[in-house]
C-alpha cells in the first residue's frame, strides 16, 4: 500500500499517487484491462481528497497509463506490453498448438450431455439452505447411500455409506488414508507410471516398490494393467488375494477404468472377491462424466474405518457439495448406467477405429497391441532416434505424443482414442508417419 509522507507539501501528494500507480501498471501488477479504484474508494483507502486522487489520474491518463470510460470509470492500458514486448509476453509467438493429442486423458465432447448435467447443477443449487454450510467430511450422506447401491449392483462391493469416504480425486482421499496404515512401511505399484499415488505415499515416509508382492501395501488397478487395456484375469485375483490374507498385506484397489470393458464380461472387483477383508475400493467418476468433475470415493475395511472414524472430523471436505448432490440424484435417475452404455459403445467404435486408421498408415510395418478394455492402443514403429526425440518432433506439428518404450531400432507409443474426434484419426496416423520417417 502507498505510504504518503506527512513531510510533502500538499501539491506533491498527487505526483506520489502517480508513481505509485504508474509502478503497479509497468510491472503488470494491474493488467491491462484492469479497472482502477474509483476516485472515491481510493481517497477514503489513501487518507486524500478526491481532488488530489483526480489529479493524479488525470495526469496518468495524460500519459496514456489509464483511459477513462463513460460513466464506468478508469482502465489500464497496455501501455507496459507496448513498452515491454517480450518481458510481458505470456504466451510466445512460437508456441505451436496442439492440433492432435494421441496423449490425452480427457474425454470425447460427444461423450457427455452437458445441458442434462446443468440442469442436476441448477437443481442443487436451489437447496438453498444446503448450500450455506460446509459439506460433511466424510462426503454428503445420501451421495454415499446412492453410491453403496450403486458400486454393489455394479461391481459386487457390499459395504455401508459408513465405510465410504468421498474426496475430490485419488490424491485427496490416499491423503487421507497414509495416515491411517502408520505401522506399514512398504508399498508395491504396478509400474512407475502410477506416479499420482507413488507421490503421496513417498511424502509420508513410505518405501516404494514395484512389481513387489512382500511390500505392506499392494496398489493394483487390475481394470487397467496396462496403458493399452489389459485386464486382470480372475485366477490371478484370488491368488493375490490368497497371498495378501496369508502374509497380511494390505491391497488398494484402484478400480479405474472398469467401465470400459469391450471383449469380455466385466471381471468380479477385488474387494468382493475378498469379502472386503485386507481391500480398499477406490472409485472415481472422472472417466464417465468429466475430468474437471472431481468426485472420487474409498471404501475402507472394518479395521481402517473404525481408525478413520477417530480422525474424520479433523479433515474438510474436498469434493464440491454441490456436485455430489447433483450427482447423487443424476445416479438415481439412472442416468450413469445410462451413460456407462453410451460411453462403452463410443469408445469401441472409436478404438476399432483408431486400430484400422494405424493399420492403413503404417501397413506390415507395425504392431498393433489392444486389450480387453481401456482407450488406449500401443503401436510400436521402426524408430532408430529416441523417444524424446520423436515427442520432440512431433510437438513441433502439433502432435502430442506418450512414449511407454524404445529400443535401439523401434518406438512404443500409447495412442489414445478419447479426445480425438474420428475424422482426426487418419490425418494423425499418417503426421504421425512423416515425422518418425523424416527422423
């Protein structure tokens, strides 16, 4: 805040006002665009007369720092950006856009109805009384009442609304379970990729592994092995979940992606499959509706709820009390089983899709790896240079590119359908191709 010194005479003070804002606009503190403080707001904020306010911005405005506007007061130019091009610069000209994103995570636009999601957002909000107090730590009961008819029905976890905890994405709720298994000291993830959850666990002390079943804690997400879909089979399940019930280990299982299961039925949850003994269901609803929507839940096992229950009030909620009271009558509209088939039938056809577009660009000259589920395909090509090289490449046409492994004479890419429409399959493949033979 300006400090104005009683020492000056009265016909400086304007001058120091001037500064003062002139300092504020050239170091972009106030943007371009920016309205400034009335004249009245500012001389009650600085302890001046308005006149010595209106002068010091009439002479701002003399020197083009600020324009006035009818009747809406005074705003920054861009005088600074004129003045300092490449200093303020935010987004350089040299910047290519992405034009294809193999890489994404996101979604199909067509994948989502957002004029019925509106219309549940528009309805939570009108409980007006609802909304003036923080959501419940735990989650909103009835969002956890929906959610454990809904994970029973759909993937056989039979548990109570109190052993489920709500929380605005995996990181926030494996946050709140760290905690919770203090007497572990190792955890297991299936590869390194799984660097959300690997994060989390090393800052609160944990040893981390991969592949390694003597660890204390096995994180699996057996929808989802592989970045390209393949699925845990059943036998594998009990023999891990033999293994955990006989050395005490712990499992956590992330059930990402089971939804989206094309050339098989839908393989039984862990938890189910061990009575929800030693598992922890993990769910998210990011994949069906939107990614920006960060609603995310953990069932937890007898043992851990009841070390839960001593620490629960103690944690504020993070997921939005609005969305999960949308969401918890969007589920009981039916709207998500609904909305599960739809998804399931675009990205199949989208997968088969991308998988025949590959095969016309690429020809013999390829392999092509799919599993029984998931997005994403793997394509290995003839690639003597590296992969950051490729990614490199290709960034500049505007591809964006996930290498998952490279040798001396090839490339392994991940190649994901989500996002992409399907009229952008072949123009990709084929960018794609004349990047890796230009190397």
């Amino acid at each position: 805040m300006l400090n104005i010194s009683a020492e000056h005479k009265k016909e400086h003070l304007y001058l120091e006002v001037y500064h003062y804002y002139k300092k504020l606009i050239m170091e972009n503190r106030l943007p371009p665009g920016s309205k400034m403080p009335s004249l009245r707001k500012c001389a009650q904020e600085l302890k001046l007369s308005r006149t010595t306010i209106e002068n010091a911005y009439l002479q701002l405005a003399a020197d083009g720092y600020i324009i006035a506007r009818a009747q809406s007061g005074y705003y920054v130019t861009d005088i600074a950006r004129k003045q300092h091009p490449h200093a303020l610069e935010k987004h350089p000209r040299n910047i290519i856009p992405c034009i294809y994103d193999f890489a994404s995570s996101g979604v199909d636009r067509e994948s989502f109805r957002f004029d019925l999601w509106q219309r549940y957002i528009k309805s939570a909000l009108r409980q007006d009384e609802r909304m003036l107090s923080y959501g419940e730590p735990q989650g909103e009961k009835d969002f956890r009442e929906v959610l454990s008819d809904y994970i029973r029905e759909r993937r056989n976890v039979i548990c109570s609304p109190d052993d489920i905890v709500v929380g605005a994405g995996l990181q926030s709720l494996l946050q709140i379970l760290c905690p919770l298994l203090r007497e572990r000291k190792t955890v297991s993830f299936p590869t390194p990729s799984f660097i959300q959850g690997s994060t989390v666990f090393e800052d609160y002390g944990f040893d981390v592994h991969y592949r390694d079943k003597t660890c204390d804690v096995i994180y699996v997400s057996p929808a989802h092995m592989t970045k390209w879909g393949e699925i845990m089979p059943v036998k594998r399940r009990l023999e891990l979940i033999r293994h955990a019930e006989a050395n005490g280990h712990l499992i956590i299982e992330d059930d990402f992606e089971n939804e989206f299961v094309y050339l098989q039925k839908p393989t039984p949850s862990l938890f189910g499959l061990a009575g929800g003994e030693n598992v922890i269901y993990i769910g998210s609803f990011s994949r069906l509706l939107l990614p920006s929507i960060r609603v995310s839940f953990m069932v937890l096992p007898p043992s851990l709820r009841e070390l839960y229950e001593k620490k629960a009030a103690r944690y504020n909620q993070t997921a939005s009390k609005a969305e999960q009271i949308a969401l918890c009558q969007f589920i009981r509209d039916g709207h998500m089983l609904s909305q599960t088939r739809k998804l399931r039938r675009l990205y199949a056809q989208k997968l088969k899709a991308l998988t025949a577009a590959v095969k016309n660009t690429f020809g013999k000259n390829c392999q092509i790896i799919t599993g029984a589920a998931g997005t994403s395909l793997a394509l290995t090509i003839p690639c003597s240079s590296t992969g950051e090289q490729l990614k490199k490449a290709a960034r500049l046409q505007g591809l964006r590119l996930e290498i998952l492994n490279e040798t001396e004479n090839d490339i392994t890419l991940v190649l994901s359908c989500s996002s992409i429409p399907v009229n952008d399959f072949l123009p990709a493949c084929q960018l794609l191709k004349s990047v890796a033979d230009n190397l």
